[in-house]
C-alpha cells in the first residue's frame, strides 16, 4: 500500500527533536534490553517500603530505576544485540 514507508507520529516527533527512534518486534523482550532492565528495577522495587501516598511510590520508583548499575544495563543491552545477531544468522542461514 501508498502508506507502507509512512512513519507514526511518535516516531516523526522523535525525529524531529533529533533522537533516533528505533522500534524493536513487539512482544520479544529477549530483543529489548529496556525489558531486562524493567524487570530489574521491579525486583528492586519490590524490596521498597509498602505505602499508599503517590509521593512515595514514584519516589521509591525513581529510586529502584537509579539502583540498576549502569554496568547492568550495558550488560542486558550487550545480550540483547547478541541474540539478535543470532537470530540474524540463523535467518540467514535457513535461507541459505
């Protein structure tokens, strides 16, 4: 179809502040290292004091985000990129 190379609207506004906007297979969160990352953050989130008052929780958020180390994300988005290249040679390969 005419609109096949048409890009969202979240997608032109994020090109247009100058950022790189780059969609990754819905669903596939072995793709998505921004996942790996999540479930961390959860996993911290979870240790966090029980409350109720909205000031709290998005503190106690913002703090579980902040004890991911940053060696520990690289880590995920390292194995990330690995197994996509791995399903590109695979690909690849059965293509072959």
């Amino acid at each position: 179809p005419y609109f096949i190379n048409q890009k969202s609207a979240l997608e032109e506004l994020i090109l247009s502040c100058g950022h790189i906007c780059d969609f990754y297979p819905k669903f596939h969160c072995e793709l998505n290292f921004i996942e790996q990352y999540w479930g961390a953050a959860k996993l911290c989130y979870q240790a966090s004091p029980h409350t109720k008052n909205i000031d709290e929780i998005e503190a106690n958020v913002l703090a579980s985000l902040d004890n991911v180390p940053l060696v520990q994300i690289r880590h995920y988005a390292n194995r990330s990129a690995k197994f996509m290249d791995t399903y590109i040679k695979v690909l690849i390969g059965a293509q072959a």
